[in-house]
C-alpha cells in the first residue's frame, strides 16, 4: 500500500482476496479467480508469505497470473523475501567480530521459519525462470517501527538481549521495488539484499533511543553478549542511484517519529 500511496509513477493493482476492503481506498484491485485486465503489466511483485498445502509449498495466485506469465510480454516477476535465510546463529565478545554477510553469501536458514522461505525462493525460482528476488531485512516506516512503540510505552521489543538487526525503511524498499524491477537492470544477479547501509545493535539501537526520547530501554541489552550478524548489500545502492533516502535506522526513526 506504501507503494501505491507515495509513489504515482507507479500503477498498481492489487491482487487480492477480499479486494472490498481496498476499494473504499481507491486502490485498483482484482481477485485471485479473475486476472489483471489487458492493460499491459511490467511487474508482478509478489509478498505473499509462505503458504503450505500438504506440506507442500504452494503459490496461490499462480492459476490467475498464469495469463500474464505464458505470454510473449511477461512480467518481471519480483519476490520479497528476507536476510532470515542467511545463517544468524553466532555470539561474539564484541559487535565487530560478528560475521558480515552479502549476496555472496550462501544461504544457511537456522529455524524453520526461514528454512519456508527458502524453499518457497526455490519454488518461485523453478516455476518463473527469470524471476527476482529482494531479501528483505525488517521492513520498518511510519506507523510500524520501534521507535514509535518505545516513544508510546511499549517494551514488547525490548527483551531480545544484544542483537544485530538489519533494517530497511520502506520508501527505500520501494525504491529498490521499482529500480530491480525494471526490465532493462542489467545486474549480473538475480537475488539482492534489500537492507540500509548497516546493521546496528540493540545497544546502539535502544541507547539512541533513550538519548532521543528521554525514555529508559528495559532489558539486558547493554550487558548481553552481541548476537547474530550484519547484513550487506553489493548491488542495493547502486540500483537506489548511489543515495538512499534512509541511511541507517537513525535517519528512519527520525522520519517515523516526525522529529
């Protein structure tokens, strides 16, 4: 919806559901039984979660984008995924020692959440030969972000100790919706991570907040050993024309909180 609210250039309808609950938005929408019209599409950009049938990976909008993706003028078909399929298990005495991960690194998924969206790549992939992939760090923006939730007493997030969490606003993810989805990109991959310039730990992450909201983080953040790793991108920059619009998660929060 960010998308279709604050980027005009773009066309988009939905495919969904209950398409009732978009229309009163003015948002265009069809249902999955009925396919997009003969307007041309340049992208099909999927976000649709894992979904199983009898243990099975299934693709549930698959039979009303078959049109579209059998045709001579296909789509680029664009997946969101997420940086939970590189590995995460790891503890350091310090945040430095922690790996860093890129697009060139192998996929390792440690739960079996992430171990689904992987196989679920690996369906889109075998299904639409020339599809695109985005892995996602957590999406954050005005109206779903820490900061907010911190600033209005809510502590929920604050009890997972010292970890490295890879963020991306979702302006930027949009951004990086519409320039990777371009037919014409001309990378040398099919896969890019979709994550700010680096990951930042709760240390840093809660300390700024406190220093910003005049607030105290609950926690053991300050004393638990750094967990997890920092996640790169090689290609996300370039395809956002050297600048994004939200750096690191400082810059965002200081968006989603209006100051």
């Amino acid at each position: 919806m960010y998308l279709a609210r604050n980027f005009p250039e773009a066309q988009v309808t939905f495919l969904a559901r209950d398409p009732e609950r978009l229309v009163p938005d003015g948002f265009r929408v069809v249902a999955p039984d009925s396919t997009p019209g003969d307007e041309p599409v340049d992208l099909v950009l999927d976000t649709v979660p894992t979904v199983k049938l009898d243990g099975k990976i299934h693709l549930p909008y698959q039979t009303a984008l078959e049109p579209l993706m059998s045709g001579p003028d296909r789509p680029v078909f664009l997946h969101i995924s997420t940086t939970s399929v590189y590995p995460s298990d790891f503890i350091a005495k310090h945040e430095d020692d922690l790996p860093t991960q890129d697009e060139r690194t192998p996929a390792g998924p440690d739960s079996d959440r992430a171990k689904d969206r992987l196989l679920l790549e690996h369906a889109i992939s075998a299904t639409y030969a020339e599809a695109r992939i985005l892995r996602s760090g957590g999406i954050y923006g005005p109206g779903r972000c820490v900061a907010t939730r911190f600033r209005d007493g809510d502590f929920a997030r604050a009890g997972a100790g010292n970890r490295m969490v890879t963020r991306i606003h979702v302006h930027d993810l949009c951004r990086l919706i519409l320039a990777f989805g371009k037919a014409d990109v001309g990378l040398p991959v099919s896969t890019v991570n979709a994550v700010d310039e680096r990951s930042s730990s709760n240390r840093d992450t809660f300390g700024h907040l406190e220093g910003l909201l005049g607030i105290t983080v609950p926690g053991d953040w300050r004393t638990a050993a750094p967990q997890g790793r920092s996640v790169v991108s090689r290609y996300a920059a370039g395809l956002l024309g050297g600048t994004y619009r939200f750096p690191t998660f400082k810059e965002g929060f200081a968006d989603c909180l209006g100051v």
